[in-house]
C-alpha cells in the first residue's frame, strides 16, 4: 500500500498542462475508418466520404454521467432507471440484488425485514441515502422495498470504498439514490396487481412554471399484500401419528401495507438559487408478523406499526460566494413513531390453530404494547470547490441525532426510558483529473465523532444495559484513496483503500421492541479496505458494445457486528466479533446490440471467515477460521433482454426479457458446532424470472406482464425463511411528459 501512496503522489506532482475532455469516438463506416478523439472545447469537422454505391453511417460514441461515475477511481455500480424498469413491478431490492457482488436476502415476502451485503459486507455495515441525505430522515419504515421506483433517475453503489461527501460511516459500502431533476412538467402513474393478493400504486409528477421558475413535485406511493403465498414442508402435529409431519400450508397472518406520500415544492434556476426546495412527507407501514427470525415460531395476532412525518429544505448555489464553489446543504427534522402489539398469550402452529399459553408470542414474556418514538434531525453542508480542470476539493458535513423513548401501554413492569444517539461526520477529500484524464486521483479523511446517552436498564442480563448506562463520547477517523489509470481505450485499471468506521444504529444498539434484543455494549466496527481490478469498453463492429469489469477486494474488519439468532424464542440480538477477514473476486460482462440485444452476467465469490482465535476468557475459539454463516459466498446473476421497434402500432416498443439467479449452498450457523453431516444449511437455489412489456405512442403508454420464479423453486433467504415460490403480475404505467 505505501508504493500506492507513492505512485499516487507522484502523479499529483508531475506538470501536466492539460484540461479535463469530454471523449467522443467517431467512426466512419466506410472504407477509410477513422477513430479519433475530441477534447473539451475543441471544434473538428468532419465530411463522410462520398459514395455512388452505398450510403455508409457515422457513428458517435460519447461517455454520459453514468458511465463516468463507472469509470471513476472507486469501485461502484451505476443503475439507471430508465422506462425499462420503471415498467416493471420489481422494487428496488429486486433490482439492485441483480448487480455485481450484491446480495439481498428477505425474511419472507412483500414488507418483510432484508438483509443487504456487499462484498460480503451486510446489514448495517452498508448505508442508504437519497440525494446525498441518510434515506432515514424519511422515517424508518422507508426502504428499497417501498420507496416509489418511478422517483427514480439512477442508483450508486459504492463497494467497500465510499466517497467522503456522502458522510457515511459506512463499513460494506453505500447506496446512492438519485432522483429526477429536470424541469419539465409530467404525471406518471402506475398500477400494478399480483400474485398473493399484491397490488401496488404510485404517482409522481411536476409542475413546473417557466416564467417564475416555481416546481412542485407530488409523490404518493402505496403497496399492499396478503403475502398468503404457500410455505412448502412445515412442520405440523399429526394427532393420528402421533407426530410432527412436513405439510403445504399458506401463510395466514402476514398482511403488508405502506403508504408514502410527500410534496415538495421551491424554485430552479434562480439567480440566488440554481435549487431552493422545502418539502413534507408522511409515511405508515402496517405489518402483520407470522414468524419469528426462525419459521418455526409462528405467530397469529402480533403486528407491528410505524409512521412518520418528516419536514426538510434544501439548498444549491453554484459560485456561491466565490467563483467555482459550490453549496449544497440540506436539513430535516422527523418524528418517527413504531408501535409493537404482542398481546396474545397463545401459542399458533401452521394450521392457523393455536392453544393457551401463560407467555405472549414474540418475547415471551408478558403482554406489551411497545412505544417506540424516535425524532432525527439530520443536517448536512456540502461544499465543493474546482480550483481548475484538473484539480478539486470538496467538504462535507453530516450531522445526524436521534432520539429513543420506549414506554409500554400495557406491561407495568417495563421502565420507560428515553436515549439519545447523536453522530457528527466531517470529510474532506482532494481530487485530480490528469494526463487528458487519462488519470484520475481522489484523497480523503474522515471524522467520527459518537455521542451516547444511554438510560434504558431492563434485561441487564442480555442487553448489558447496567454497565453501559450513561454519557460517552467517543472519536474515530478514517481515511482513503483511490486511483484508476487507462493504459488504452478499452483497459483501465483501477485501486482504492479505506480505513472506515461504522457507528452501531439504533435497531442494533436498542433494538426494535419486537425481535431485536438491545446490546447497548456493542463496539463500532472498523475494517481496512481494498479494492484492486480492471475495466473497459470494446466496439468491436458498427452496432456492438461489450464492456467488462474485474475486481478483487480485501476486507479485514475488527469488531464485526453480526446478528445472533436464538432457536428458542426466535429473537434476533446483534454481537461483535473480534475479527473477520474477507476476501473475493467479481466480474461482469455486459453486451449490446443496437440497443436491441441486451445481455449481462455476473459472478461474485467472497470469503468471510472468523479470525478470532481465543475467547475472552482465553480458551481456543472452536469457530476460527471458519466461514461467517447465514451468508451466501458464491453467487451469479445473468439477464437477456430483446426489444422489436414498432410493433403492430407506430413509435411502439415491444421487450421481452428474464433474468436468471443462483446462489451456492451455505451453513445456518457456524461450521464447527454439531457433525457437519447434520448441520443445517440453506440450500443451493436457481431462480428464473421472465417479463413482457409493451410500449406505444413514445412510451405514453406501459403495459408489463412479469413471472416470478418461473419454475416454483423452493426459495430460501435469510435464516432459512421460505420466499414466494411461482407469482404473477400486471402494471399499466400512464406517463405523460
């Protein structure tokens, strides 16, 4: 790593007087094929040669925002939702969980908690943020699964590495959302209805004024399922064998509804603003809870609601004070509020039938309605400032403080409590564009500073609250650099490393009231990460595009945050792990043909294993060296996709398309308890989808037919929770621009 610095530095100072270039490859299909490349600025003229026999065509390549976010010093995926997806019924889980060395696991259907890794990095260890700012601030029952796709312009992905101006203390990486900035007015709705009694609506639109710059932008989003899908081969009690039998039975009490709504409304492209926008959205999850984080606990009465109300404003001026900076602040405040009901005393099986009991279902303890009210205020200041082409710095500032009242409504032993949890993250970073940006170069540091008001004591025994309670305030800095260099047009190679930091969140640190357990003596995670790999595009032929990408990637982290499940009361409580090492390689191959023919395939193999060799009381650890459980470490995705032009009407599109999936078998829990022969595992899983959509009057209209798991595949994710098996759905999308 030091002949890294090295190198890096070095490169920094050479005298390079060139300016940064918007690269255009232009190729004349005729018999003196020309390539060439035109720099920002610069003017060139070109005349196809003449020809009586045939008329050739002139192609011209250029390298949108997307493919330069690619092509940056950091390893990142860039999604763009375009018409295709937006299409179509898949959440934003679905389509991010078909990228490179990307993993989503679900506990179950529509609403149901996930689990998403990178890299082999998961949960927590990865942040989520929309436009910059924590998805959080729109309350905590927002997330890839319900948030409005059709919002959407693209998606970041940042692997291992991620860029200080979003002031993540993130630990696997993070997600960008971006959402849509033009300033054209349009409504774009949607209605979509499937399998297991799901439906789904959205709208989205602007209206934008010209004369007086003034946009509003309304947002609804609403999504409901019965989730009644079919669990195959669990257990029931059969009275005339006198024993537990595997039987088909349908979930009975997992109904899933959400609601988002926001309106923002401001001005663009103002002298004193080019953005100035204050918004307020609402948002109610309601959920029905049929197991615990094992299928074997059911239940059949407990549920869990949440809502939220959120106000923020953000601010952007370019030339803010001084020419070539750039301010970009935002601030939010939202009151969140869950609620808990496990009030039955009864005891259900998959039969829907259930017997008395002297514990209530999900703690097993006594009858509770869990208040949780949880207030954020998060702010943020960005600045960035380009000293010229070639060199930038940029500034960025996050605060985020929560607070964590618990009372009960019910249960009059439960102590109230109200904690708080504030974090402040400043990140500076130093940016280069050299040789023609040939190089490009990014240096950052971060700060983390963790304030801790900790005045829960219940259950010292499990949650270490007696020895924890109380003020802390604790310091962490990280840092990092990334490199890519292109040799040649079609290879580049690229590098980066970070020292990061992740702050436990609150469902870790203080559960969630219903099957987290709190550990309010968990310890931040840190790891050093590195990413190596190599990338590129060819154009083979007039038409033909193939771009791919390689990586390999480090991870040692210290202090591992890792959620524990226990088999007897199905309750999930989050723990550290001294140390585990990951390392792995990912590679992706896209084609296009046209923009007709479309295929992809990835693959991702990560090995997470525990580097703990002794416990805390000295004796050998029986599961070093063993690799981390209820993770997938080998995994791959491909995709096809064909699109016919003008099909039975004029300016129609016609796609057909499926995707495919597989994951390698794992183990449940750790490979070193229990005979190896015996051990639960989650078994290996092929998945293949297929989708129909149909296009006409220049995408006015949207027709999409999708099916889920085509071949009714027994699916298992998470904790070895059963997914839906075959599904079918419908969307007709209305946008009018």
């Amino acid at each position: 790593m030091r002949f890294l610095f090295i190198l890096i530095t070095l490169a920094g100072l050479l005298p390079v007087g060139l300016y940064g270039q918007e690269k255009v490859s232009v190729q004349s299909e005729v018999k003196n094929k020309k390539d060439t490349t035109v720099q920002a600025g610069e003017k060139q003229d070109f005349v196809p040669e003449e020809s009586t026999v045939a008329l050739e065509e002139l192609v011209v390549y250029g390298k949108n925002p997307v493919q330069r976010i690619r092509e940056g010093s950091l390893t990142v995926n860039v999604l763009q939702i375009g018409g295709t997806l937006q299409n179509s019924s898949a959440n934003l889980n679905n389509i991010i969980g078909r990228t490179t060395s990307v993993r989503i696991r679900e506990e179950g259907g529509a609403g149901s908690d996930f689990n998403l890794s990178i890299n082999g990095l998961s949960g927590n260890s990865v942040r989520y943020f929309i436009d910059g700012v924590p998805l959080s601030s729109l309350g905590s029952g927002v997330s890839l699964a319900n948030i409005p796709a059709n919002i959407i312009e693209q998606i970041e992905i940042y692997k291992g590495v991620v860029p200080a101006h979003l002031g993540a203390d993130a630990l696997g990486g993070a997600i960008n959302i971006i959402t849509r900035k033009n300033q054209r007015s349009y409504l774009d709705v949607s209605y979509g209805a499937g399998s297991f009694h799901t439906h789904k609506a959205d709208l989205n639109a602007q209206f934008a004024e010209p004369k007086t710059g003034l946009v509003i932008r309304p947002v609804i989003g609403i999504n409901y399922s019965k989730n009644d899908y079919t669990m195959k081969g669990v257990e029931v009690w059969d009275e005339e064998s006198r024993k537990y039998i595997p039987v088909s039975r349908k979930r009975f009490h997992d109904g899933y509804f959400s609601l988002f709504g926001q309106v923002e409304a401001g001005f663009a492209d103002k002298p004193w603003a080019d953005a100035f926008f204050i918004s307020g959205s609402y948002s109610k999850i309601t959920k029905e809870l049929q197991t615990g984080s094992v299928q074997s606990k059911v239940y059949g009465m407990a549920e869990r609601e949440s809502d939220a109300w959120n106000i923020s404003a953000r601010y952007r001026k370019r030339n803010f004070i001084i020419r070539n900076l750039q301010l970009n602040t935002s601030l939010s405040h939202t009151w969140d509020h869950s609620l808990t009901i496990d009030t039955a005393f009864r005891k259900y099986d998959w039969n829907g039938n259930y017997i008395v009991s002297p514990r209530s279902e999900i703690t097993g303890r006594a009858r509770s309605m869990r208040h949780y009210k949880r207030p954020a205020t998060i702010a943020r200041a960005n600045f960035d400032y380009r000293l010229n082409e070639l060199h930038s710095f940029n500034v960025n500032y996050l605060l985020n403080r929560m607070s964590n009242e618990r009372y009960d409504d019910v249960e009059v032993d439960f102590e109230p409590s109200k904690d708080v949890m504030a974090k402040h993250i400043l990140g500076l970073s130093y940016n280069q564009s050299l040789l023609r940006e040939r190089m490009s170069n990014t240096f950052f540091v971060k700060e983390y500073i963790n304030q801790l008001n900790i005045r829960q004591t219940d259950l010292p025994s499990i949650t270490g609250s007696r020895e924890v309670a109380g003020s802390t305030t604790r310091d962490f800095f990280g840092y990092g650099a990334g490199l890519r260099f292109t040799i040649i047009e079609p290879l580049s190679i690229k590098a980066s490393y970070e020292h990061s930091v992740r702050l436990p969140l609150a469902r870790e640190l203080l559960g969630n009231g219903s099957t987290v357990y709190a550990n309010v003596a968990l310890q931040p995670e840190n790891s050093d990460n590195i990413n190596m790999g190599f990338f590129g595009t060819c154009r083979p032929a007039s038409g033909h595009t193939i771009y791919y990408e390689a990586n390999a990637f480090l991870r040692y982290t210290d202090n591992y945050i890792q959620a524990k499940v226990s088999e007897k009361d199905g309750m999930l409580q989050y723990e550290n792990i001294s140390g585990v090492h990951i390392k792995g390689v990912e590679g992706e191959v896209r084609y296009d043909w046209k923009n007709r023919l479309q295929l992809s395939a990835n693959a991702s193999y990560q090995d997470a294993r525990d580097r703990e060799k002794y416990k805390t009381d000295g004796k050998p650890s029986a599961t070093y060296n063993n690799r981390v459980p209820n993770q997938p470490w080998l995994f791959g995705n491909a995709e096809a996709s064909y699109t016919w032009q003008n099909v039975v009407l004029p300016e129609s599109k016609l796609r057909l398309g499926c995707t495919y999936q597989w994951v390698h078998w794992y183990f449940l829990t750790w490979e070193a308890y229990g005979a190896r022969e015996s051990k639960a595992r989650i078994p290996e899983q092929h998945i293949c989808n297929a989708d129909i959509t149909y296009s006409w009057k220049r995408g006015q209209y949207n027709i999409a037919l999708e099916c889920a798991n085509i071949f009714d595949e027994t699916a298992y994710d998470n904790y070895k929770q059963q997914k839906p098996g075959r599904a079918f759905f419908a969307k007709f999308r209305l946008f009018i621009n």
